[in-house]
C-alpha cells in the first residue's frame, strides 16, 4: 500500500528481536461488537499453512495463527509474538533459538509447546506442497524442541531467516489437530492469533471473531470482521457502491482507482507506493518451446511496459525493470540496460540464432479475476505477436487451477503478482529465481544459487546489495522471469472506519484488528 512500505523495506535489518513488545492500533470507540465488512478479490487457496504461498490465504493466516516472530506496524525488525525472544547462537548464523511464551492455548484448549513449534515447521518441509512455502525453508535442516525452547538448525548462514519465521510459512498449528504427511482439508483453523475463525466459506466469506483468549504482540485483537471475496474487481466495486462492504482492498478496478482521490466524500482513501510486482514466468523445462535462453531474450525484446501500465492499469503501476522493485536496496534496472525498447529487429535476430521455426507458438495463462489479469494477457499477447515472430494462445483459469497448472509445467508462460514475505530484498529473489523456486518455472541457476546464498550471510542487510544487483544482471541474461510492473496499493474504508493505513505494510502482516469505528 504505501511510501510506509518502501522506508520500511529500504531500512533493512540488523538481525535480533529480543524483547517483548506490544502495540494498540486501535482507534478509540465504544462499538466493539459491531462488526466490520471487508471486501477483496484475493483467493484463498487452503486454510492449512502448508499448503498456501499466496497473499490471499497469508492474510487469512496473519489473523488466525501466531508466529514465534511478528512486525510491528511500519518496523523493519521482527519482534516475538508467541516467542519471548529469539535469536542467533554463535556467529555463524547457522543455529537459531526461541523461547516460547508459556501462556498460549490452542481452542481445544490445549497448551502451545516448542513440540507444535517444531511440527509446523517440519510438516511445510514434509508434505512440500506445490503451491506451499516449503521453498521458503530452504535453508531449515533440521529442529529440536525441549521444553519451550526451539532451536533451528541451518545448512547455511542465513540472516533472513527470522524474517521466514514471521511469515505464514512459519504459523503454529496444532500437532494434535493436524495431519504430519497431507493437508487438513476441512474449513477450520486451529491458532492462537487474534481472531478465531468461526466459519469460512469458500470463494465467499471468513467470518473471525477476536480471540479473548490471544496473548502476544497485539494488545487490542480488534472489532469482529466480516472478509468477502469477490470474484473479481467489477463485483468488488459493485459491492462497494452499494454500501455492502464496509473496506475495499486488493483490488478495485484500474479505472476506478485512477479516480480516487483523498479528498472524496464519505470515504476515506489510501494511496501509497508499493513493493508488490508482477512477472512474466516463462517455463524452461526442457519440454517447452521457451526453453532456450535466446527465445525467452527475444520475448524480452517485446514487452512494452509503458503500454502496459498506462492503458491496462490507467496509472495506477509503475514500469518494473528488475526482480527487486524501485526504493528497496538492490534495486537496478538490468532489464532496461539489456533491452532498452521494444525491437522487433533484435527479437527476430536472436530467434534467427536460436534456429527455431518462426513464429514460436506457446500457452500463456492467467489467472480469472485477479485484478486486469484478462486485459494484461489481451495486450501483452497482442505485443509478443508483433513481427509475426511468436503465436500465443492466451487462456484464463481459476486460482487453485491455475497454481495447479503452472506448478505442473502446464503453461509456457504466466503473470505473476507477487506481494513481499517480509521486509528484505530476499523475498525478491530466492523464492522467485532461486532452484526450486516457488514459481515452479523449472528454472535453477547455480550462479545465481550462490549469489542468494552469499547475500543471506550478512547481517547487515545493505552489504548484500552488490550480490543483489549481479545476480539482477544474470536474471536479465537467463530470462526466466520478466518483470513488468510494481504497483501502488490502495485502501478505501466508509469515512467511520479508521486504522485502513495499518492493514498492510510490506511486512506480510495483514492486520484486521488495526480496523475501527470510529
């Protein structure tokens, strides 16, 4: 959403959180049991933490569950939340400890020990979901558990890694309430988050309450809240219009967001720069017509991201010429240098040097009511085609499908939107281009594995940035990805709603009870 998210993700860490720590978000108010409705058209892909990498089911879980680690609004540095403190032993940054609270319960009632720390962790590596955040545990070798002590052991030096603890791929669940090999399939959540979820309907609603019983970084768990999903922007803002929701984030339509101003009666709007990209993934598994390098530069050649964030989205993005977004250490602009306009003629060449028969023919997919997903895929399959040098059959799916399909080599090409893990130019790279990455494009490096590895043994944060920009400029040499845009975020909210400017910084926070009346 936010100027608020760039400062925080251009501070970078100086890894510890030792502490407690507690906010109040709340405005004041006297209508605590008066419920807040809140519209979006992010999908939920599982109510199980192993089995969703996505910003839809990850807000869902920020509200639910609890994690050893949290962020506070607008911080850089995570603090305990279900741990009392955390950190590093020794300086190889290779074993890291927590201490958990001894006064969280589970809703059966049950006690949290480091043994359900443990089994969280080790069933995401274990059931390694293809559209889970086992990618985001790379560097997790192994956990111990004694008491309330945990303590993670990693194959390499790993200053992120609190950071990953902070995320959904390290929310708590219940040892007894979850499978250890496969996914809970049912519609119940069993956390220690600020709001329990009393019940959830697919592709329509999650209806939470506060938890009284929640103890950890948020001092006040908030108003009840009503989540809708709506299929996409036009029902969003349909909804919105008719006074049916009572907050309208991620994602109104372009049009309707270029019109937004502050100043607009009975609502109040919330504009900020943003860290949330979208790219281009281009599958290079042997077996697909994109996998030679020399085609995916000609693509390259192609894209006209100008046309793209001034017709599609009417403004509201911003030209995207690097994995790591504009305003976060690292940033450069490796797909700019290499391919500086669109050029039929040097897209011809390269494809003239690969051999290939023209015009290459692949499958682009999108995602069916994910923002402008439908018209992006209308202009940038009209785009690839210019010069009769490539022939793209474009078609939509719905989100578990989709995930399903790419995730299996399905598609040669798909739009991705990618909304920031946590505050670090990491979250740009090893999950996006790293081997084993969570784009599933088959693409693996290892150049570019050692230079994610080189960047995470820095605890100060900014050394990375020149490992950063290298692998950058070997991204824009192997094209497995083309970045496209970086957008900003809005929040709308009726002008009695106040606390919108909390729900979402860059932290992956998504935080509901930072809503009030006010």
């Amino acid at each position: 959403m936010r100027s608020v998210r760039i400062r925080i993700l251009a501070a970078f860490l100086i890894v510890a959180a030792t502490g407690a720590v507690a906010w109040q978000l709340m405005p004041d108010g006297e209508d605590n049991g008066r419920t807040i409705t809140v519209g979006t058209t992010d999908a939920v892909t599982s109510l199980d933490p192993a089995g969703a990498y996505d910003a839809g089911s990850w807000a869902l879980f920020s509200n639910v569950f609890q994690t050893l680690l949290t962020y506070q609004p607008s911080g850089a540095t995570p603090v305990p939340d279900a741990a009392k403190n955390c950190s590093f032993k020794g300086s190889g940054l290779r074993t890291y400890v927590c201490v958990l609270r001894d006064d969280l319960t589970f809703p059966s009632g049950r006690k949290m020990t480091a043994e359900d720390v443990k089994f969280s962790f080790e069933r995401v590596k274990r059931i390694n979901s293809d559209v889970g955040p086992a990618s985001l545990l790379g560097t997790l070798r192994s956990v111990d558990a004694k008491d309330l002590t945990v303590t993670f052991h990693l194959n390499s030096p790993d200053a992120t890694f609190p950071f990953k603890v902070a995320t959904g791929a390290g929310a708590i669940v219940d040892r007894e309430r979850y499978p250890e090999n496969g996914l809970r399939t049912d519609t119940g959540a069993d956390g220690t988050g600020p709001y329990v979820l009393k019940s959830y309907t697919k592709e329509k609603q999650a209806v939470l309450e506060p938890n009284g019983g929640y103890k950890g970084a948020v001092k006040n768990t908030g108003r009840p809240v009503l989540l809708r999903y709506y299929a996409d922007p036009a029902a969003l803002d349909k909804a919105w219009k008719a006074k049916s929701i009572d907050v309208a984030t991620r994602q109104l339509p372009p049009k309707v967001l270029a019109g937004l101003s502050p100043s607009d009666p009975g609502q109040r709007v919330i504009e900020d720069d943003s860290a949330e990209t979208r790219n281009l993934i281009l599958n290079v598994r042997t077996n697909s017509p994109l996998h030679d390098p020399l085609v995916r530069r000609a693509l390259a050649w192609l894209v006209n991201r100008e046309e793209l964030v001034s017709t599609v989205y009417e403004g509201t993005a911003d030209p995207l010429y690097s994995l790591i977004p504009a305003g976060i250490t690292g940033h450069t602009t490796s797909f700019f240098d290499s391919y500086p306009r669109p050029s039929v003629t040097q897209a011809r060449a390269l494809l003239t040097e690969a051999g290939v028969e023209l015009p290459v023919r692949f499958t682009y997919g999108y995602a069916e009511g994910r923002g402008a997903a439908a018209e992006e895929a209308a202009l940038l399959k009209r785009q690839l085609e210019t010069g009769g040098l490539f022939k793209v059959t474009v078609k939509g799916y719905e989100w578990t499908d989709y995930q399903k399909r790419y995730a299996a080599g399905k598609l040669d090409a798909y739009a991705v939107g990618w909304v920031a893990d946590f505050p670090d130019p990491d979250t740009f790279t090893g999950p996006l281009v790293g081997t084993g990455n969570s784009m599933k494009n088959g693409y693996g490096s290892k150049t570019v594995d050692q230079l994610i590895l080189d960047s995470r043994q820095y605890a100060d944060r900014t050394r990375a940035a020149q490992d950063f920009r290298t692998l950058q400029q070997q991204i824009a040499q192997d094209v497995p990805v083309i970045p496209l845009w970086q957008r900003k975020e809005y929040v709308v909210s009726s002008e009695d709603v106040g606390g919108g400017q909390y729900l979402s910084d860059g932290t992956g926070v998504f935080r509901l009870w930072s809503l009030g009346w006010i």
